[in-house]
C-alpha cells in the first residue's frame, strides 16, 4: 500500500512523499504564489532601478514593462531556488538516507500558471544487517620475522656500510662498474651491477675472471628475470625493453669486492643513535622487531581485503537498480545512454554495496575520526619521517607547524581520515569477526597470499 507522508516548508509550499516500495519513491514539491510573489516583486523592482531602456529616464521604466522583459526569466530563477532549498531541507529533516539524487520527474510546466507543482524520484538505501561471524573463519595473518630474514638484513646493513676494495679480476661476489653500449638504439649507460641479478649461469660465467678494459656481449632477451632491471640497466622505458631482443656490449671499467662491516659498537651506534643497541643479540631483536611492525600492516591489509570480499559476498539486499541507472546517465561530466549507465552501474554495484556496508558498522560500532585523531596521526607521520633522517627529538611546536602545513592540503587531510577510519574498522574486525590467527614468515605469507614468484 502507498504510503504518503506531508511537511510544510513555508507559506502554502507543500511536500509530499509517496513509498513506491521499499527501495524507491516519489516526492511532490508544491509551490504557491504566495511562496515566490514577494522576492520575484523585490527583484523587478530592484531591476526597474537600474534598467537602461531606450526612451526612459533610468530608474522611471513602467513596471509593465520590465515584467515583460524580465518577469519570466526571474520566476524561473526564483523557483528553481526555492524548490532546491525546499526539497534539501525536507530530506534532512526526514532523515531520508537517499542513493544518488532526486531525478526530477519529465513533465509540462505552464510558467504562466500562479501554482507549480514539482516531482521527483528517488532511490531509498536498503534496511539490512550485518553479520561480521560467519560460519567459515577468516585467516588472520601473524607474519613473523625468521633467522634466515635477520641474517639477511644484517649483511644488506654489512654491505651498506662495508668498504670497497679493488679487485683484478671479476669473482662471483664482485660489484662491476662498467657501461651498457648499443650504437643503433643509442644506448650509453653506465651503471654498476652485481652478478646474482641475471638470470642465468651462462651469462655470469662470462664475467667470472674478466677484467678491467673486458668487453662482454650480452643479448637482452632473458637477461634478467624482471623487466625493470633491463630497464635500469639500458636507461630505456617499459614499452621499450618490452620484446627487446638486441645485443648489447658491457665495458668493464672497475672491478670492485665489498668488505662486510664489523658489528661492532660503532656500527650499532651509527644505526639506531649512541647506545640504542649494544650487542649483536639486541641488533638481531631489533631488526626482528623492526620488521614484525611492517609486517603487521601488510597483514592488516589481507584481513581487511578479506572481511571485505567476505561482507560484500554474504550481506544480502536489495538496491534500486533501476534509478541507480538512471541517475547515472546524468551524474557523470558525460551523458550516458541507457546501456551505457547499465555498464556503469554493473561495474560499480560492488563498490556501492561495501560503501553501504560500511557506512552500516560505522555507525552500529559509533566509529569515529575526530580532527584530533588527525592531528596526531599527521604529527607521528611526521616524527617518524624525521627519525629517518636523524632528526630523533623534534619539539612540539616543529611537529605542529608541519602538521598544519600537511593538513592544509585537503587531499591528503582526506587520505589520512580514510586511513585511520580503516584502522578504526580492522580493530572492530579483529574484536568481532570469526577469525583464526595464522602464524606464518613473511616469505610462506607472500607465497600463500601471492603465489610463488
């Protein structure tokens, strides 16, 4: 049964709505005289003030007159005011939770006429519930940081902080300076390499033994295993090494073995600050530490990715398909045609259907991201950059000003409420949701979750 429900903006204007069904209805915006008369007088007569017609004092022209040169342009305009502002105040004041918005009904206005009356459709979001316990458990990640990871980022921090030595000829840990040539494609880059980034034996054999002044020629296909090392190494772009099947010749200029650091104090210091780490034990703890803490956004990312695909898959409602398709032949810069919009909205529905998700635990879990979660996120985003170039104790007033430049910018004011409004809801997750914790190394959590690359 229809259901009509009524409100008054002002004067005579009246409103009302009809419930087609759950998901759509019609609104009814009547406008009176008695609505528009006075502001559409005061404008005219603010008009007849200043209007510059041909044989008239400015300021004399017969009212007559300038209602007949202004009158209908101005109802118009006065109208279309005062149905916006009466439609807008009637949804929030409705508490309407409308998709999309108003589509205004195709019809014949008489602009002659005292009284217009005005429709609209529109697409009413769904009532639903969302159940976060599923009857499958979803895998929460516990990526841990083994002995083989630790070993390695402490001889990359050996390397990084080892000297070189020359050497006389190549040898399989060498690094080599020396410059890629090809005289067609006008290829000239020098750049320094390590043996263990080609991809096979054949051609590191050819640098084993060589020395200073050595030519090596190498064909591009299948040199390295990724692209963007053939792209480094030719100084080209990806459309460019795409396919390439070319030889090139690498002069060998310097030859060089880098000598590991010690672990020592000095080392530990120039690493985390003077006496932040004081043994071999505490550094492995800490790049142990270090490491876990990264990994934990990583996982966070997979259990957010993955209660999402889980909501969207198992909340179960309706929409109002045939609106939504029709409001968004409009909503774009670009018109569409029906199958067009039908296209769009196909595209689109999964996305819609998590934002009303969303906008669904958000308000049943009273989320919220104040100005002051902002702030603070901005100023340890901050803290945390400036650690990494040394600066270890900004002051209070640095970390704000920064803050407040950072902010300034809108988009990334945005970027950063998005962010902790997903941080907001993964601990609404991991409290509510069916989970099962799954401890794994990162390496077995990028094969179980990537594949084997």
């Amino acid at each position: 049964m229809l259901n009509a429900l009524k409100g008054f903006i002002s004067f005579k204007m009246n409103i009302t709505r009809e419930n087609v069904d759950a998901l759509n209805a019609v609104v009814k915006v009547d406008i009176a005289k008695e609505d528009y008369s006075d502001k559409v007088e005061k404008i005219l007569a603010d008009y007849r003030k200043t209007a510059n017609i041909p044989g008239f004092r400015k300021g004399h022209v017969p009212m007559g007159m300038v209602k007949k040169q202004y009158g209908k342009a101005v109802l118009v305009d006065e109208v279309n005011k005062l149905l916006q502002e009466a439609l807008n105040k009637y949804l929030t004041e409705e508490k309407l939770d409308v998709l999309g918005q108003p589509l205004p009904k195709d019809q014949d206005l008489d602009w002659d006429s005292d009284s217009f009356s005005f429709e609209f459709e529109l697409g009413l979001a769904p009532e639903f519930e969302v159940n976060l316990k599923g009857e499958k458990a979803i895998d929460q990640y516990n990526i841990t940081a083994d002995d083989k990871m630790i070993d390695e980022q402490i001889e990359r921090i050996q390397k990084q902080y080892g000297k070189l030595v020359s050497q006389e000829a190549v040898e399989a840990n060498s690094e080599i300076t020396g410059a890629y040539t090809n005289e067609e494609k006008e290829i000239d880059n020098t750049t320094s390499i390590t043996l263990d980034k080609f991809k096979d034996e054949a051609t590191v054999k050819q640098f084993v033994g060589a020395k200073a002044g050595d030519v090596i020629v190498l064909k591009t296909k299948g040199l390295f295993a990724d692209d963007h090392d053939l792209m480094d190494a030719l100084k080209l772009g990806k459309d460019e090494v795409s396919g390439l099947d070319i030889e090139v010749s690498f002069t060998i200029s310097e030859i060089n073995k880098r000598e590991l650091a010690d672990l020592d104090q000095d080392l530990f210091d120039k690493l985390f600050g003077k006496g932040g780490v004081k043994s071999v034990s505490e550094l492995k703890a800490k790049i142990k530490e270090d490491a876990e803490k990264q990994f934990v956004q990583q996982a966070d990312q997979k259990l957010l990715n993955d209660v999402t695909e889980y909501l969207v898959d198992n909340t179960k409602f309706d929409l109002p398909t045939e609106f939504l398709t029709k409001w968004m032949q409009t909503a774009g810069e670009k018109q569409m045609d029906t199958a067009q919009a039908k296209e769009e909205y196909e595209k689109s529905e999964k996305s819609l259907r998590y934002q009303l998700i969303e906008g669904k635990l958000i308000a049943d879990n009273e989320i919220k991201v104040t100005m002051d979660d902002i702030k603070d996120h901005a100023r340890e985003m901050i803290k945390g950059q400036m650690a990494q170039f040394g600066q270890m104790n900004p002051s209070d007033k640095e970390l704000d000003d920064i803050a407040a430049r950072v902010l300034g910018n809108q988009e990334e004011a945005r970027r950063i409420s998005e962010q902790l409004m997903s941080q907001k809801l993964i601990a609404v997750y991991k409290e509510k949701a069916n989970l099962k914790v799954k401890e794994l190394t990162y390496e077995k959590f990028v094969k179980e979750v990537y594949g084997d690359k």
